[in-house]
C-alpha cells in the first residue's frame, strides 16, 4: 500500500469496518474444525454440565499457567479439568456464579496454525477467550483497520469466522465496576429491548443472546445495574 492510498474496509456479516484511519476493537466468534479444537474445549462440548469457559489470564511461561472461570460448581469444574491429559495441577475457588481456576498444564494445547496466525497478527488481543460448549470461541482484538482486515482474512483461513460486533477502541474504560460479563448482559439488554419504555424484551431474552440461564442473566443483570448505578451517584 502506497502512502495516502486509502484504506479498504472490511467486510463482515456485521457490516464494514470502516475505512477511516484508527483504533478499532472487534469481537469475533470462530467455530474450528475438529483437527483445531483444544482438548479442554472438546470435552466442554462432548460432555460437561458446564457451558462456559472463560480464560481471564496467562502467563508466558514454560509450565502453562491460567487463571480460568466455568459457569458450573466446583465438582463439574474439577471434572471437567480433569479430563484434560495435560493438567497437572489446578486450584478450585467458587464464587456467586461460578468457579475460578488456576490451572498448570505441560503445554497450552492450542493448534500450531492458531498460534501462528495469533503470533503474526499485528493486533493487540484483549481477555477474555470465551470457550462455549456450542462449540464457539469467542474473543476481542484491538488494532488498526487494515491490520484487523488482514488478521481476520488469516483466521477465516483456518474456521469458520463471523464479526460480532465492530466499535472505536477507548483508551480509558468506563469507571463502573462492571465485569466484561456484566457489561455483556447490559448490552444483550438494549440489544433485546429489555430497557426499552414500555419494556419489549425479557430476562429470557437476554438470556438466549448470553447463551445461559434466565437466572444467571438475571443475576448478570442485577449486578451490573447496581455497578452502574452506584458510579453515577458516587
């Protein structure tokens, strides 16, 4: 590309991209083929009463560490880690809605191709990955149009790729304390109509865009009104 040609769009089922110069953040869902399926996400969706694995954290060394969060109790959690050949070692810790792991395993597990098409890239790639026992990965990437355009050209090379959703990258976040799960549920919440005036959408809903239950959503809900609300009256 030569200087002052313009910069091509994107083209997504979620729209263009844009072609004006600057940050943007994306978030794509990717569904793999089985030779590029974790092992932890196979056993997700082959059988495990949890639905949702989140991988908040990882460390760039040598034994593997991960700070994980699954939507199920302690004792699905623990089965579902189990499984996986690779876990060494793992350190349960539940709370409201589910259960926190800090995992070590010999190895990440990611396909070679994966990780290659992630180490090229040049865009910045935000927490969480999302695991979901459709067998959907979700994640975030922030960078320049025509570098998310060529990354996303890489990774529909390797599954199957839809552009969920497509925004300016802001520097600063908002100063709630909502969660990136919280956050969701608020924007599954408009998307839905649930704050519309009279109300068009339910707790239900919101529930089918999180992929949950109706009472998780509504818990989601709750919290993430309450953090809203508590930073705008300080």
């Amino acid at each position: 590309m030569t200087v002052g040609e313009p910069i091509p769009p994107v083209k997504t089922a979620a729209g263009e991209l844009g072609t004006e110069r600057g940050m943007k953040r994306i978030r794509f869902s990717v569904i793999y083929p089985e030779r590029f399926v974790h092992p932890l996400h196979r056993r997700l969706v082959d059988d495990s009463t949890v639905t949702r694995v989140e991988l908040l954290m990882w460390s760039p060394t040598a034994d593997a560490t991960a700070l994980c969060w699954c939507d199920g109790d302690r004792a699905a959690t623990a089965a579902l880690f189990d499984a996986v050949e690779s876990v060494h070692d793992r350190t349960l810790v539940g709370d409201a809605d589910g259960t926190y792991v800090v995992l070590r395993q010999r190895e990440y597990e990611f396909a070679g191709a994966i990780l290659e098409a992630v180490a090229e890239a040049g865009v910045i790639f935000l927490p969480p990955v999302v695991f979901l026992d459709t067998g959907v990965v979700q994640f975030e990437a922030v960078g320049e149009a025509t570098a998310l355009s060529a990354f996303h050209d890489d990774l529909a090379t390797l599954g199957d790729v839809t552009i969920e959703r497509v925004r300016e990258f802001e520097r600063q976040r908002s100063p709630s304390t909502l969660t990136d799960r919280q956050r969701a549920a608020l924007e599954a919440g408009l998307a839905v109509g649930y704050y519309e005036v009279p109300r068009d959408g339910t707790v239900e809903d919101v529930a089918a865009e999180l992929d949950c239950a109706p009472s998780t959503a509504g818990e989601l809900l709750r919290k993430a009104e309450a953090a809203v609300i508590a930073a705008q009256v300080g």
